[in-house]
C-alpha cells in the first residue's frame, strides 16, 4: 500500500510534450465493476465526477458518452455549480436512451448558499455561517429541501445514494461540539430511513474531508456515526478522498475493518486534485495545452498596460480619478507574477473567482458612465478581451510549472513499472491518451481493492476515454502488491 506521510520529489527540467489522440471504444461488459452489498447494484470501479460539470454542451456531452461506454455510476451535489450539476445530468439521463435503473445516481446535500437560508425559515437554529456566503445545515428539515430540488433538477423519483456532505463543516461553531453533532445525524438518518421506506431514496451515507483524519480538529468517527444511525441497513456507502498524496484512508486498518463488518461501500474522490502535506493543491494530470511562452505573456500585458494607460490620457481632465485608479491591473499582476506562476490551481481560482468578476463589474460600471461616449464603448469592448486573454496567459503559464514536475512525476513511474506504450511518454514525447500520469495514477488508485469505487472528472470525452483506458488497462494486468511497493519506496 502506498504511503500517506510523505511527498514526491521531483528533479523539474522542461521539454515539450505533444499529444495524439487515437480513438477509444469499450463495452460495458468488459469495465470493471463491485457490488454495493446492501443495495445489490454493481457499479463501474471509476465513476463521474459531477463536480464542476457546468455546460450542456460538453460536459453533458462528455456524460452521455460516459454512459454509452458502460459507467453507470454518478456522483453529484445540490451546490455543485449551484445546482447547475445536477440539472446537467437530469437532462442526459431524461433524453439519453440508457435506463434509470441501470444507473446508480449518488448525490450530497449539506452546503448551503445565501439564497438558500434566505429562501429557508431563519429562525430555526440549525444551521452555521461558515464563511462569506457559504453555509452549512445537515438537520431533517434542511436535507428534505435539498432533497426535493435535487429530485427536481435530476427530473428522477428517486435517488440511489443520498449522502449526508461533510458534516465536520458544522464544527465551525462552538454550538455543535462534536456530541451535538452525531446528535443531529442522529436526527438526521431517522429521517433519511422514512424517505428509504418511501422509495425516494435507496440508502444513504457519509461524504467526509476527515474521516480519516484522525489528529484533525473537525475529524469525524465513523464509530460515532454509526452508533447514531438506528438502522444500519440503511447506511450503505462512505465517501473520502484518496489520492497518491492523501492515502490515510486505507491505512486506518480500524475504520477498514468498520466499513467491511458492516458491509458500508466505499467510494473515494478528488483522486486527480490531491492536498501535499504542505497544503498545496497538486493537479495529477500532465494533458497538453497551448502554450504560452514568456513572449505571449509579456504581449498580453504590454496590450492592457497600453489600454489603461489610454483610458487615463483620454478621460476629461475634471474628471475624478476613481476610473483610473480602477484599472490598473496591468501592474497589479505583473507585480504579482513570480507568486501567480508557483500554482497553478490557486491561480486559476484567484482569477476566475475575484479577478475576472472585480473585472467585468467595473467594466459595467464604466460602460454605465459613458454610455453615451462611443469610443470608449468601444474601449471598454477592447480591454474586456484583453484582460480575458491575458488571464488565460496567466493560467497557462502557471499550469507550465505544474506540467513539469507532473512529467517528470510520469517519468519515474514509468521507470518503474513497465506501463502499456498506449499511455507512457514516448522518447519523442508523444502519448496516444490524453493525459498518462492521470491513467497511471487511476490505475493506482484501481489495484486498491478496499475501494469500492474511484469518483473521479470526467467534464470532457478525452477524461472519459482516459478513465476508460484505465479501467482497461487494470483488467488485463493489474498492478501487484509488489509493484505498488516499489512504487512507493522510489517516489516518496
């Protein structure tokens, strides 16, 4: 088994990577699949990920393609995307020709929005503030409402798996201690049980950050929570996340050993998304991208430097400096750079979740002013465009170091083990899947034979067709306890 307490090493050196895509076809015959013991339903080892599934035309595409190959098993939640996740998959699943009953639909509640206590009774004490405007509820009442629009947007009468969505979240306030927690799940599954007895559910579970963690502040026992559910028919499945990073899961041979007694399925996630010990998030994926090299990028900022340097030259003089003082994000990021290319998924987040919004709303805003200016209409069109390139720049020059030390993290593993040609880095650098780190790293995850099954993204055909050729690969030669050691005793 892999080790959990220590990191990869990496000797980084750069070179290019090119990508062939060949095409890839399976039957759903021939995917590997387990039993969920307490609902008799088989299920596909490798699941899809609802998490960020955002578009209809592709990631909804990237779903039905799923399921024709044979995966019949998804994984969702009520705030995924604010709901747009599930309504996703309600869609395929209500026009696809694939059965409902083939399928096994897990979806989460228990993170809540603004708009949803807003929309809830307020008076009820039975929910925290976590942060900004996210929330947390996991009372009878709160899981009910979730449940019903979750039955709505997935356009079903039922759903397979409900999970209870980390429940430690609750432990932010000093309200619920740890036994006013396993209390309210207590209340909680007692409620779950009636929607069992009524078909809208088939069973229900755990999805914990840190079940597995046991010296964490908010760590939640699974023993504890099973004492707090009356009738454990019912709990069928626990959730976690496992990862070549995060790996304590299966060395905690108590909670194991829990979940085999009680015949509790287990599924893992964020297999491709780990945290270091450091608390890094670490991308596992090595897929090629455009790239953009230094050149690219130092054009993309002398263009909005120019923009907004324009925009002050030709403001009216009286005019107040409120504008020009707001557009200077030319020198913000460029001062910024050496910290934006160290990582790249706090990069991409930093952008796309306060950057591009500030952006667009202070381009509204100046559009509003001089509505009535066509030039600077015609400005404020210009410099949207340019900002949005270069922050695809920014993203893709941070994803370059990631890609790096990800190839070279692919580079050893194929030094150890000798790994199908289909999805190893060629000495010309070439690969006939999409990404081969995340196929090995999947494969990995599949010769753990405690796990049930592997959520994990697959927003676009070519992670399907990775996730597929995984699957394939694990079948005709699986990876050996011995290989799995060598594999650790190398990399950390």
């Amino acid at each position: 088994m892999l080790s959990a307490h220590h990191t990869f090493k990496h000797i980084i050196h750069p070179f290019n990577l090119q990508y062939i895509k060949q095409p890839f076809s399976t039957t759903s015959s021939t995917l590997p699949k387990r039993l969920i013991p307490k609902l008799n339903q088989s299920v596909t080892r490798l699941g899809f990920g609802g998490y960020r599934v955002s578009q209809i035309e592709s990631h909804g595409a990237a779903l039905q393609y799923a399921l024709e190959q044979g995966i019949n098993l998804i994984d969702t939640g009520a705030n995924f995307e604010n709901g747009q996740s599930e309504k996703i998959i309600g869609d395929i699943l209500s026009s696809s020709s694939i059965n409902r009953k083939d399928v096994t639909l897990v979806t989460k509640a228990g993170y809540l929005s603004k708009q949803d206590i807003e929309r809830l009774d307020t008076s009820k004490d039975d929910y925290v503030h976590v942060q900004g405007n996210s929330y947390h509820g996991i009372s009878p009442r709160i899981l009910q409402d979730q449940l019903e629009q979750s039955l709505t947007r997935l356009q079903t009468s039922y759903v397979d798996i409900f999970m209870i969505n980390a429940p430690e979240r609750m432990l932010v306030s000093s309200k619920f201690h740890r036994g006013e927690l396993y209390k309210q799940l207590g209340h909680s599954f007692s409620f779950l049980d009636t929607m069992v007895q009524q078909g809208v559910i088939k069973g229900y579970g755990i999805c914990s950050n840190t079940m597995a963690c046991k010296d964490a502040a908010d760590h939640v026992s699974l023993s504890s929570v099973l004492r707090a559910c009356d009738h454990l028919d019912n709990f069928c499945a626990v959730e976690a996340p496992f990862n070549l990073y995060e790996q304590n899961l299966l060395q905690d041979a108590v909670l194991m050993d829990s979940l085999d007694a009680h015949g509790i399925f287990l599924m893992t996630n964020r297999p491709l998304n780990a945290i270091t010990p450091q608390g890094q998030i670490r991308g596992l994926y090595n897929h090629m991208i455009d790239p953009t090299d230094m050149e690219d990028l130092r054009q993309a900022f002398e263009n909005v430097a120019q923009l907004e340097m324009d925009m002050i030259a030709e403001l009216p003089e009286d005019e107040d400096d409120s504008m020009a003082s707001t557009f200077v994000w030319s020198q913000v990021l460029s001062e910024n750079l050496q910290r934006l290319g160290q990582h790249h998924f706090a990069t991409r987040h930093y952008l796309t979740s306060q950057v591009q919004p500030t952006v667009a709303k202070d381009v509204a805003r100046f559009r509003k002013k001089y509505e009535d200016v066509p030039a600077y209409m015609e400005w404020a069109d210009v410099y949207q465009k340019q900002m949005d390139h270069l922050m695809t720049c920014l993203v893709n020059y941070a994803y370059m170091d990631t890609l790096k030390k990800n190839n070279d993290m692919d580079r050893i593993l194929s030094a150890l083990v000798s790994w199908p040609s289909s999805h190893s880095l060629k000495d010309d650098n070439k690969t006939s899947c999409y990404s081969p780190l995340t196929v090995k790293a999947l494969e990995i995850y599949l010769a753990q034979q405690e796990i049930g099954s592997i959520i994990t993204g697959m927003r676009q055909r070519d992670y399907v067709d990775d996730a597929l050729l995984a699957m394939k690969e694990y079948q005709q030669s699986p990876l050996s306890e011995q290989q799995l050691l060598d594999i650790n005793r190398v990399l950390v």
